[in-house]
C-alpha cells in the first residue's frame, strides 16, 4: 500500500471566517505529483495554505508521514510558495514607485548575492554539494548571475520569480506547494522551469502541489488533479481524466466616456535610455503609438517593459530626462504627474503588491477616479456609480463591500482592473493584467478590451507573456530586448 505523504479526513477549520463548503477530504501519496485546479475565488490557494499549516483544522483531520529518513518538523518538509505579486521580505516599508527609485533604498539593504548567500549558508551548500550543484544550476537557468548585486525590490516581476524559486529549491524539502508557479515568466522559462521541476522529481523524490488556474498550465509530469470548485474539494482523479469546466459570465455593455484629450499622437520616444549603475534597461528607444492604435509590448523578463511603462506614467523620476511627448505635448513642460496621469487607465504587477489595503473593494475600484493608491477624497454618486458599473462589467460587483484583503488573488486582479478602466482613460495600459486569472475570466476580460477598444479615440498598450492573452484588437508590436 502506498504511503500517503499528507491526508486530510473529513477536516473543517478552525476559523470559521476561512471554512470551506463542505468537510476536506484529500491525499497525496508517495510518487504522486499532484495539481489543484480551479476557478477563480473556488478555495485552491485556501487549500494549499491548509497543507502548509498555515490554516488549522479541528481536531486530528491531518496526517503527515514523510517517511523514515525525514527531517524532524512538518515545516522543513513542506515549503510553500505563492506568486502573489509580492517582494517577501522586501516588501515593508515599500511604496509603489521605490523599484524605480533606487535612490530611497537604504545601502544597507542586502543585494540578491548576498540574500541568496545567506539561504546557501544555511543549507550548508558548500562547494562540491549537492544543493550547492543544484543552485549553481537555477543560477545559470534563470540568468541571475547578472542580478547578483542588485537589490531584490529593483527585480522585475519575472526576474522576481525566478530569485524566489531559486530560495525555495536549495533546501530541497520532502514536499513542495508552489501557487501559480508559471505566472510572469516568459515562454521559454516557464518550459525551462517545468523541465527542472521534472527533473528534481525523478533524481530528488521530491513531491509537487501546484496550485493553477487554467487546464493547459498542468505539466506533463503532473500524475493526479484535485479540482476546487466553489469551496468544495472534489475527489482526486487521474491527471488523463480530467477537463476542466469553467463557468461562463453573461456579457455586460462597456459604457464608455469622453476623454479630456483628442492628440493624435498619444506616445513618442526619442532615443531614450535608462540605466541603473552599470545595468541599462533601455537603449535609444524611439516609439511612436497614436490615437487609436492598440499595442502588445513584449520581450523576455527582464527586458525592461515595465521600466518603459514607469516612465510613461510618470512613475520612474528618469522620465523627466528623457525626450518624450505625452498626448502631444512635451515631458517636463510644467504638467503635474496628475495631469499625466487623470488620461491613463493602469493596471501592474507592482501596482497589485502596493495595494495592501484593507478597504471595500468598492473603495479599491474607486481609488481610480483619484489616481491613488488608496481612497482619501469623497467620490460623487455618479462617481460611485461607474465603479458600480465596472464592477459589474468585471463580474465582481457582489465583492462591493468586501474586505480587499480577504479576496483571492484573482478578484483583487479584478478589481484593480475595474479601477483602470474607471475614468474611461484615453490611453490604457495594462502590464499582465491577466495574473492568475482562470480561462473563463480570461476570456471575458479580453472581450472588455476588445468592447472599449472598439471605440477609435482609445489607445491601448498591453504586455502579457501569453500570446493567447491578447485580444484580437491588437494591430502593432514592440519586442523589447536584454541589453
């Protein structure tokens, strides 16, 4: 008989904020590989908080048994990860704008080298070993040599992911919980990564649980799926059985407004550069979008698309160096970042991690009438109403007055995108906006860019590292490449 690495029989929780819809019942057994799939808001991540210990249950509901040779406490065999859109550690005292001001960072703070120097240290990798062999080779995959003496908080969402993977895999736990692990990378590392996760399965015995949103994320060498729907965790089945049915939203009209620019011409870069010490993240970019065109930015991680978009929002202090013209009119000629910003619907990985705000949802949404991070003035009924509105259009308006840190990843996502959109901004710009997002939310969230987009006065620039993410109103293209 097989053993069974973790068991949860009949297991209800504690806290009955967080119960599910019925009593868990669930295994992962010794040579499984196991993937929990779901919708949006169904409880997958709950789920996998519940088998890092994160979540307790009532009474004796788990079991753990990994074995006669395993390390002592349940929290060095099972690791967990969450690709959250969040810094870990780096994440206090930080604001949305810092990773663009490196200025603000305190000299002391540790660089990657030395961060990762420090995990190595503690899993006693020395030279010759094998975490030490293991780390030297997610160095070379994931291309970190190069970030080595950056700070973590400067890491793009990409590179982020792969610095965070690389800490997790050097202690090589008996288990491994990674949700979403594929999210922000680009295409050849998500196959690089799902390779490797291959690869420590059959030399290292280590188990995977992986927490996706979308059928085609499971990797080929996922054994068994446990599919999550509405708060219930249904029986376990073999990964060759399983098809996910996602539900469908009934469609709800774009209302669109007037904008407060008609400019022809809504983007042009003239040579610009960035750097950061001896690291240049553009080079003599020249780039023109106008009125009405829709454009997918794309590159590899790293490749500084989201350092473009910063300084197109007036996020990054190096824009007002640059030769740039915004709505036709030049950077730096006495416009306030408020009037940069009162044209331009967004929505970013690093906005997503800012917002750790325990407000209504509806007040999130609001926030974006205001370009703020966060609600300080009193919104007017009409204002109120379009939120409403948009919350409607997004499929999230029974979230209203839920607390936004108590929603799922996905439906925080969602309501940071009913935020860009609220202002029926001229120029929208959405950096991954798609996250984590199950394929029925996926897909009505691009026909709600196609639908605004269908109107010639809005302007779209959109980066995804999934070519089926983008909507079919796309017609231009800008690939960005590592300097």
């Amino acid at each position: 008989m097989s053993r069974k690495i973790v068991e949860i029989v009949d297991g209800q929780l504690a806290n009955p904020e967080y119960k599910m819809a019925a009593p868990i019942n669930l295994s992962v057994e010794d040579g499984e590989q196991v993937a929990i799939v779901g919708d949006n808001a169904a409880g997958k991540t709950r789920i996998a908080e519940i088998l890092n210990g994160h979540y307790r249950l009532r009474g004796a509901a788990m079991h753990y048994d990994f074995g006669p040779d395993a390390k002592h406490y349940v929290s060095d065999n099972v690791k967990f990860i969450s690709f959250r859109d969040s810094y870990g550690s780096a994440d206090a005292g930080w604001y949305f704008q810092q990773r663009w001001n490196q200025m603000d960072i305190d000299p002391e703070t540790p660089t990657v080298g030395q961060t990762l120097q420090r995990f190595l240290d503690d899993a006693h990798a020395e030279e010759g070993t094998a975490e030490r062999r293991r780390f030297d080779q997610l160095v070379e995959m994931f291309h970190l040599e190069r970030l080595m003496d950056e700070y973590v908080i400067t890491l793009s969402s990409g590179e982020l992911r792969k610095f965070q993977l690389t800490k997790l895999l050097i202690s090589m736990p008996r288990m491994l919980i990674i949700d979403n692990p594929f999210i922000g990378l680009d295409f050849a590392t998500r196959c690089q990564l799902s390779e490797l996760f291959e690869t420590l399965v059959r030399e290292c015995g280590i188990t995977f649980v992986l927490i996706l949103a979308r059928e085609e994320e499971i990797p080929s060498f996922i054994t068994h799926v446990i599919p999550v729907k509405g708060l219930d965790v249904l029986p376990k089945q073999p990964r060759s059985e399983f098809s996910a049915h996602s539900d469908r939203y009934a469609a709800v009209p774009v209302v669109e407004g007037a904008s407060d620019t008609d400019a022809p011409e809504v983007l042009r870069f003239r040579n610009v550069s960035i750097r950061y010490g001896k690291r240049t993240i553009l080079k003599d970019l020249n780039w023109v979008v106008r009125q009405g065109e829709h454009w997918a930015l794309t590159g590899e991680n790293g490749s500084g698309k989201s350092t473009l978009l910063s300084i197109v929002c007036a996020d990054n202090p190096q824009a007002y160096a640059c030769d740039i013209d915004l709505f036709g009119r030049r950077r730096g000629t006495g416009e306030s970042i408020w009037d940069i910003k009162k044209n331009i619907g967004f929505v970013s990985p690093e906005m997503h991690r800012s917002y750790c705000k325990s407000l209504p949802a509806l007040d999130i949404v609001t926030s974006g009438v205001f370009d703020t991070v966060g609600l300080f003035r009193t919104p007017t009924g009409e204002q109120r109403d379009a939120c409403r509105h948009w919350m409607e259009v997004f499929g999230i308006q029974h979230l209203a007055e839920r607390d936004f840190m108590k929603l799922s990843s996905g439906e925080q996502r969602l309501c940071l995108l009913a935020r860009a959109f609220v202002k029926s901004p001229a120029l929208l710009i959405l950096d991954e906006p798609m996250h984590g997002l199950d394929d029925a939310t996926r897909s009505r969230v691009r026909s709600i860019i196609n639908d605004y987009c269908s109107d010639p006065s809005k302007t779209l620039v959109m980066v995804t590292h999934y070519m089926d993410e983008l909507p079919s109103c796309i017609d231009h293209s800008l690939v960005l490449k590592k300097n």
